[in-house]
C-alpha cells in the first residue's frame, strides 16, 4: 500500500517537474521576433501576452507574410520603422497611379477608439476620396466646421489626375466637379481632418493614399510612394519597458490585457527582473 502510493507521488513530482516549466515557458516566450523579413518587436508582438495591450491583437503571420489589422479592415505590413515610429501598410482595394479601384471596395482606414492613443495616419500621408456624392459629409459639413479640399504635403488631386489610371476613364465619368458645377471628382484630406476614412459613411466610390517621407517635392504623382503610413507611439511606459529590457526581460502584459508586466523566463514582474518576482 505504502509502496503504491509512493510511487503514485513520485509519478506526480516528476509530472509536475517537467510539464509545469514546459507550460510556463511556452507561454512566456512564445513572442515571435519576425515574420518573412520583417522584425517584430516591442510595441508589437504576435504572441499574446508579449508587446505593449494597446497593440494586441493587431499583427498576424500568415503564411510569412505580416498582417495588421483593426476594424476597417487588414492590411499587408510592408515595413516596420523603429526609429521613426511608422509603419507602411498596402491595402489591395486602394487604388493608385497605375489602377483604380471603385465600387466602394476599398477597406479606408479606421482605427478603434481605443487604440487610437496609440496610432494614426502620420500627418504627411494624403487621402484622396474619389467619386463621393455630393451629400457627402465631406461637401455637406461636418459638425461646427467646414472641410475643404487640399494638398497635404505638397500631394493632391490636381497632380493625381494626371495619372495614367484616368486616362480611360475620364474625369468627367464620376461627376460634374472637375468640368463644371457640384463637388470634385476627387478631395485630397488630411486624416487628421475627418478622423476616419469610411468609404460607405462617406459615400465614395474609392480612395488613393500616398506619403512622403523627405521634405523635397518630387516628380509628379508616379513617384509617390503609394500605400498608408501610421505613426505609432507608447511614450507612457518607455520607461517601465527600458528597466524591464535592460534586465534581460521583455515587455508584455499580464491576463487582463491591461496590466504591463515583465517577463522574466518562467516568472513575471510587476516591474523588472531583478526585483521581487510576482505570480
């Protein structure tokens, strides 16, 4: 009886050694560092519990290809700038200087009111919302203000149209605005303007995005960089993160998707890894 049971304790200890580790480590360091040839790192993470909460949830690895998506839609990642705080986003339904995409298919861009402390569109990058009726908010006002059409950095409509994806359409095809009477074909806005770029609630057909990244102007509107450019930040916790790094930690948070912690190997701390471990 004595023996049986002892051997049943055994057995337990010896579960209890190698698998508790095994699950512990597997969720505290299941943080993956890239997908294709892109670096994944703080504030971002594709494992959860890893990264900064406002941005969970928001990158997937999909067949080695980096995903990111909120709720108007996913993008394709196409590069991730650390120093300048910025990713560069390509969406399939925006259309460009070689193409363009109408129907209303085009995703736009919205962020969640939650995650929008932590990112937006950087203020040199341009939407250019093409076909949109003339009881659109854009033409008829939004609340206590009106917003006009206008060039932000140095890129707008009036270079745009004298992309070749026009030629065969016509500018007139879409509307009066750009010949005559009634709203313009195409109105080029900052994001910052309406704060979110919904293609069905602005009732337009499509939209363009370009960027610039250097302050010279460049030839003409087949030389922009076409796609979306979001300035991302986490200045609150900067500090908390570079105590938890600097320790051999790495940033994350806790099961309430809220909390920051640091993960410490098996263990996690309520600040770095050299102090006091918290369950």
């Amino acid at each position: 009886m004595l023996t049986t049971l002892t051997h049943h304790v055994l057995c337990l200890i010896i579960i209890i050694t190698i698998f508790v580790p095994l699950i512990s480590s597997t969720y505290m360091n299941s943080c993956r560092s890239f997908c294709g040839n892109i670096t994944i790192d703080y504030p971002f993470a594709l494992g959860y519990g890893c990264g900064h909460p406002g941005f969970k949830d928001l990158l997937h690895c999909i067949n080695n290809v980096l995903m990111f998506h909120i709720s108007s839609g996913s993008y394709r990642v196409l590069d991730i700038d650390y120093a300048y705080q910025a990713l560069t986003l390509q969406e399939p339904n925006m259309s460009t200087c070689d193409t363009l995409v109408l129907g209303g298919q085009g995703n736009g861009f919205t962020v969640e009111p939650w995650r929008a402390p932590y990112m937006n569109p950087a203020p040199e990058n341009v939407f250019m919302l093409i076909g949109c009726s003339a009881m659109s908010p854009l033409f008829q006002g939004f609340p206590g203000k009106h917003l006009p059409c206008k060039n932000v950095s140095g890129m707008g409509c009036e270079e745009y149209y004298g992309c070749r994806a026009w030629d065969g359409l016509g500018h007139n095809r879409l509307g009066s605005g750009y010949f005559g009477s009634g709203p313009p074909v195409c109105c080029a806005v900052p994001y910052e303007a309406i704060k979110s770029i919904n293609l069905t609630k602005l009732e337009c057909e499509g939209y363009s995005s370009a960027y610039s990244l250097a302050p010279i102007r460049l030839n003409g509107p087949s030389s922009w960089a076409y796609g979306i450019r979001v300035k991302f930040w986490v200045k609150e916790s900067e500090e908390f993160c570079g105590a938890c790094e600097a320790t051999g930690g790495a940033c994350g948070y806790g099961l309430d998707g809220i909390k920051q912690i640091c993960m410490c190997g098996n263990s996690n701390s309520t600040s770095n890894c050299d102090s006091g471990l918290s369950a």
